[in-house]
C-alpha cells in the first residue's frame, strides 16, 4: 500500500512539474521539497526493515525461552536469557537474510521513488557505457533526438515526442512506425509519464558519467604535467 501511494506521488509530480514549466523558482522549490520526501520515505522502508527484523528475533528469542522455561528445572534470570537469545536471533535474522536493500518492500518503495539500489544504479550505468541501444529508447522515431515530451499513442502504443507527432499529423494522420500505419486522432496522444520518469533519471546517469569521464581526464592531465615537470633537467649555476 505504501509504495503504491508513493507511485501515485510520481504521477502528481509529472502534473505539478508541467503546472510549474513556466516558473523555475517554484519548481526547484518543489523539486528540493520532493527530494526530502524521498529521504524520509527511504528512511521510513529502512525503518520498516529493521522493524520487522526485529520482531521476528524477538518471537524466536520468545519460543527458545519458553522450550527452555518448559525443559529446564533450573531457576535462572529468563529477563537476561531473552536479552541474549534476542541478540541471537537478531543476527541469526539479518544473516539469513541478509542486506535490507534486498529486502522486497524496500525495493517496492524505491521503485516506486523510481530511485535504485547503489549497486543496481551502477550496474545500469555500466549498461548504458556499454552501448547505444538504452540511449536509442530514448530517442524520438520521428525526430531522432532525444524526447522531450514523450507521448503514447494509446492505440497502438508508440511512443514519440509531442513535437515530431504533431508535426507528421499535420500531412498523414497514421501511426509513422513502419509496419505500423494504424488510423489515429491527436485526442488518442497521452502524456506517457512512465518514459518521461526513465527520461529523467537517464539524463541524471549521463551527466553523472560526463563528470566521471571529466574528473579522469583531468586527473590524467595532472599526471602528465607532473611527470613532465619530473623530467625536465635542472641547470646548477655555479658561482
């Protein structure tokens, strides 16, 4: 239920981001408000995580204790006995199950941020490095630049940029995919909010890769004007 609230968010950001085109201000206020609500949403999955961890030691901790209470006839301090079963369990639990990005509510609650794992972002990085057929997605039919605003045709599917649609459907009102040609009306054209998220977060990965590949290159040019200065010869003035 959370993340599903949390992906209807995507939907009304997709419609405040267009209400607000026309006002950078306001929108980087709204875009600094919904970053901090992403933060407490992840913090509120990890939260929940470890919640929940937490609870299943302390029902495991419960049973040990009671299986002891009920075989033992020693009298010990069961409140100390179920403070070390429950240290116990607790690592038992997070062993068995390891990191809690693993865990699938945390991954429904990123996925609906349309955020991802670290290590999930880095493997789509490496992806997107190691070809061009992610960047073509994301690229008009029509136009062969990348969308700007991306429109489904929802009767057929296709995906093109509202500029490069609306300026074919002035001459042929068909779908221009080949193989496709299917009949349609500009009232059949939607918003795909879906695609415009993906367009986001692929130009953020971009970007971050241009400043990867620009920190290297002048990490490189550094060497070299030091090995340069290493061996240039020095001259001794003798008096």
């Amino acid at each position: 239920m959370l993340a599903e609230n949390m992906a209807l968010d995507g939907l009304v950001q997709e419609s405040v981001e267009r209400a607000l085109q026309d006002s950078p201000t306001d929108a980087r206020e709204f875009e600094t408000f919904l970053q901090v609500h992403r933060e407490k949403s992840k913090a509120l999955a990890e939260s929940h995580v470890a919640l929940k961890r937490k609870a299943s030691a302390f029902i495991n901790a419960m049973k040990l204790v009671k299986t002891d209470i009920q075989n033992s006839g020693e009298q010990k301090d069961y409140e100390v006995v179920l403070r070390t079963k429950m240290e116990e369990q607790m690592q038992a639990v997070n062993v068995q199950q390891g990191d809690y990005k693993n865990d699938k509510v945390y991954k429904d609650i990123l996925e609906a941020l349309k955020e991802s794992n670290p290590d999930e972002e880095e493997d789509e990085d490496i992806a997107f490095m190691d070809g061009g057929e992610q960047e073509a997605t994301y690229k008009c039919p029509i136009l062969t630049s990348y969308m700007e605003k991306p429109m489904r045709n929802t009767i057929c599917g296709h995906v093109y940029d509202n500029e490069g649609i609306r300026h074919v459907y002035k001459t042929k009102k068909i779908c221009p995919i080949a193989g496709c040609g299917k009949p349609f009306t500009l009232n059949d054209l939607e918003d795909d909010v879906e695609m415009a998220m993906k367009l986001r977060r692929f130009h953020k990965r971009k970007q971050a890769e241009k400043k990867r590949r620009d920190a290297m290159t002048q990490e490189l040019d550094d060497d070299d004007d030091d090995n340069e200065l290493d061996q240039k010869p020095t001259t001794t003035i003798l008096e």
